[in-house]
C-alpha cells in the first residue's frame, strides 16, 4: 500500500538516505544538515516543518521537501513556501501527481520553485506556476564609482540588533550569518544603512569567484552601494555578485545570462526579485 503523509522527526535518517541515493552530486551529510536546520528555525503554524514523504511498507519511497517561512508582502502578511527538493524511486514515479497535490493544496501559500530543471519547466508551468525571474545578471561591482565615505560592515550571527536598520532586518541579517552567509551593511555618511545577504556561488563541486544576491530590500539599493561592496569582495578574491534578473541591470556593468537560474511561483504574491531570503540555498547551502 502507498501512502502520502508528512515527514516526521523520526524519518529524517531515512529520507537522508533517499535524497543521498536521488541525488548522487550531494552528500548525505548535505540533507542531514539541512533537515537539522528545519528542525529547529521557526515554522508557521499548522504547516509541516520538513514536507511530505510517500511510504511503501514502512519505508520512503518519495519526498518532496518544504520550506514554509512568514512573510510580510507590501504589507500583508502571508506564507511563502519553497518547494525545495523533489525525488521518488523509479518505481514509483506515478504518483508523483499525488505528491504533489497534497504538498500544493492551500491556494492561499505562494509555493515558489527557485532551482528547477530546465526539462521541467513545461511540467511545472502545467501545474499552474509562473515565471517571475528569467536568468542571471553577473555584475562586476569593483568598477563602480564608489559613494563617498561609505562604509561595509560584517554582521555576525550573535548580533541582536544592528543600528539603522528594522528589528526585522536585523534579525534577517543574523539568521543568514548563522546559516553560513556573508551578512553586509553599507553606511554612507549620514546616509541610511543597507542590509544585503550574500552567499558564495558554486557550480557542482566548484566553487566560483563570485557571490550569489540572496537577499537586498530593492535592487536599486545594490547599485548604489555597488562600489563600496565590490572593493569590499576584491579583497577577497570575489569578483562578482549575480542576482536574479529578466535583463542588463541599469547602471551596473555586467553580463545577463538568460534562462540560467529560472525562478517560477504560483500564488497570491509574486516573489521580488533579489529576494531569496530562507530559501534552499541558505538553508541546505548552495
């Protein structure tokens, strides 16, 4: 008999191992961290904390793992979730639809898919999902002229608050250190402050000498603090920050990669882009 139910605590070990078989480029020690970290950051309530799983005589056969985060959307409050890894043993790719329904169902959730295949792309645009983002911009930001007299600061992850910014961002910017993040805050003089979350960027195994925009609270913030952040990389041997993009970013000098790093959602809210805050990436790593 199939079944469909959530995943628990207790079959966290087993889905590891299921996932570790699925997905051959990622270690084992890979999900096992991710699904610790899940298993303590906050959840909404009434939502599951890890996903769904399809079990055939007492053992998982499928997953589908779920990031449900609280969000405020121009104002609103709303539930993101990240439909964050997909797997079912070939045996059992039938009732994939089954999988998928179950961990689909709320219409009032906007599930967001940051990291699909592009042999996927019709299956999920099927199922109701939108592009939002369309590729990659590469920018190069050490040859921005720099503000005057700015600063870039490091936030660690045991900081409780940071001047100038929201409690909200502030506890963001601590949260992404945690998980592994370069947390940043620009100051100009007697200008406001600018929280950015930056993560290394790798392809497979090797790790590139840029950083991938995980978080900004408006494009328009990057590009003025573009200069300062760029010298700030250079020094570490970090040449470029790509973000999510549907073309050339004005007033950057960069490269825009269409179709490379697609992001769909389906929902009430259209995800913004440079926004991948409590994502996969940060939370199972790049």
């Amino acid at each position: 008999m199939i079944r469909c139910r959530e995943i628990g605590a207790a079959d966290l070990d087993a889905i590891a191992d299921l996932l570790t078989r699925g997905f051959p480029i990622r270690s084992r020690n890979y999900w096992i961290d991710g699904l610790r970290r899940l298993s303590v950051r906050e959840t909404p309530d009434n939502f599951p904390r890890f996903g769904y799983m399809l079990e055939h005589d007492r053992r998982p056969v499928g997953a589908l793992l779920l990031i449900h985060t609280a969000r405020n959307d121009d104002g609103c409050a709303s539930i993101r979730c990240n439909l964050s890894s997909w797997y079912l043993e070939p045996a059992f790719r039938s009732y994939a639809p089954m999988l998928t329904k179950v961990a689909q169902r709320n219409k009032d959730v906007t599930y967001v898919n940051i990291s699909p295949a592009q042999w996927t792309w019709r299956a999920i645009e099927a199922q109701g999902f939108r592009r939002y983002c369309g590729g990659l911009f590469f920018s190069f930001p050490a040859v921005s002229r720099p503000v005057k007299a700015m600063r870039v600061e490091v936030v660690g992850p045991d900081a409780q608050t940071v001047d100038g910014l929201s409690e909200a961002d502030g506890a963001l910017l601590a949260r992404h250190a945690a998980y592994g993040c370069l947390s940043l805050v620009c100051r100009a003089a007697d200008g406001p402050a600018f929280p950015f979350v930056l993560q290394p960027m790798r392809v497979g195994r090797i790790r590139l000498p840029a950083m991938q925009m995980i978080y900004c609270p408006d494009v328009a913030d990057y590009v003025a603090c573009a200069g300062a952040i760029g010298r700030f990389l250079l020094r570490r041997g970090r040449i470029s920050i790509a973000l999510d993009a549907n073309g050339p970013v004005v007033a950057l000098v960069g490269i825009y990669r269409k179709q490379i790093g697609c992001k769909y959602f389906k929902g009430p809210h259209c995800p913004r882009l440079a926004d991948l805050s409590d994502s996969e990436l940060v939370i199972y790593g790049p």
